[in-house]
C-alpha cells in the first residue's frame, strides 16, 4: 500500500503541474505519462524533480519564452523547462558537450512528446554561449560549475529585463562563515564565486532555493 500511495501521489503532482497555464490535453498526459515512467531513474548529473518543477513554475508564473539551458544532460531539467514553454508559447534551446548525454537526451525529448519546443545543440558551452545572440528571459546554468561566472556574464548582455538566470547545485554559504567549499580559486568553488558575483550586482536579485539540488535564483531588475 504505501508504494501504490506514493505512486499516485507523484500522478497527482505531474496532473497538478499539467493543469497550470495553456497547453494542450494530450500533450500534458504524454509528458506526465514519461515522467511517472522515469520516476527516480535520472540520474547522470540530471536535476531532482523538485528543482524541475522549480524551473517549471518560474517559467510559467513570469510568462517566460525564450530560454536557454546550459548543460543539458540527458534531459530531465530540459523536459520541465520546455514543458513550461508549451504552456507559454516559447521555445528552449539546451547544449551539452558530451555526445552520448546529447543522443539520449533527444531522445528522451521525443519519447515525451516535447521535441518541437527544443534546440538541443551538441556543442562546447564556452563558445557557443559566447555566439548565441538572444535575448532570452529565462536562463539555466548547469554545466561545468568553475564557468558558472563566465557563463552569466556572456549572457547577461543577452537577458531582458525581468528575465531570470538560475543555477544549480548553489549552496548559500553566506550565514555560516561566509563562501566555502573546494575549488581553484583560493579553496573556494565556481558556485561560491558566482553567487558573491552576481550578488554584488545591484540590477539584480538573487535568491536561493533549497528544496532539491540547491538552486540560485537572479531577477533581472534593470540593465544597469
């Protein structure tokens, strides 16, 4: 009993997503289907299914259409991300490096009926972020964590005010002895210096959601 409960509590909470903004019927029960059938199957550096419906909620709350996903995985973030699309009209683009992560991810795509809301590129991040000409309104961080910096700031010329750039695995360190963890840059890690980056900005504001896999939050208030 208590698996066939927690079964049906995960349908109720796909269906409770599906019934938020636009879309269509067949296509939320497609999606819901693919992700009731991967419940705790993602792994290869995907995202929690709590930080996917965080993205999901930013999206269609903000009305957002133009997104873009750093690091793509094998497509688990990508799926709540143009999910949320279908809802507003908009479209995702997502790159990954790796060849095999990018194979399976398009298909993942297709098997849940998203593929018409998604670019997924097989490229090298750090160029083709640099290339892509935007603007976007929602941005997804989740690649090689000591670029993080260099990745919001060649997108931050390309993100419209009001839009949003998030990351994931950001731990807010700030009440416990100020930013720690590993890394090059003075024993501190590419999370922590991004996270003291974009906070010292004063066009933007930052939060950071705990719930899953730790997710920062920035708001675009003004250009400047």
């Amino acid at each position: 009993m208590p698996a066939v409960a927690g079964i049906l509590f995960g349908m109720l909470s796909y269906c409770s997503f599906a019934q938020t903004g636009k879309g269509n019927a067949d296509l939320d029960e497609k999606v819901t289907k693919f992700l009731d059938s991967r419940d705790r199957q993602w792994f290869d550096m995907n995202v929690p299914e709590a930080d996917g419906k965080l993205l999901y909620d930013i999206i269609v709350r903000n009305n957002y259409k133009s997104a873009l996903e750093i690091g793509t995985s094998t497509g688990h973030s990508g799926i709540w991300i143009a999910w949320a699309l279908s809802k507003t009209g908009g479209k995702l683009i997502t790159i990954d490096i790796d060849e095999g992560r990018h194979r399976q991810a398009l298909q993942n795509f297709k098997e849940a009926g998203l593929s018409d809301y998604i670019d997924a590129r097989l490229a090298d991040a750090h160029q083709l972020v640099k290339q892509l000409k935007g603007p976007f309104d929602f941005v997804f961080s989740d690649a090689d964590k000591e670029w993080y910096k260099n990745y919001f700031i060649d997108v931050d010329p390309k993100l419209k005010t009001g839009g949003c750039f998030t990351a994931h695995n950001i731990y807010d360190r700030s009440g416990r002895g100020g930013y720690g963890g590993r890394g090059g840059y003075g024993g501190r890690s590419g999370q922590d210096i991004f996270l003291e980056y974009v906070r010292s900005l004063p066009n933007y504001e930052t939060t950071v959601n705990s719930q899953g896999g730790g997710v920062s939050i920035s708001y675009k208030k003004s250009e400047k």
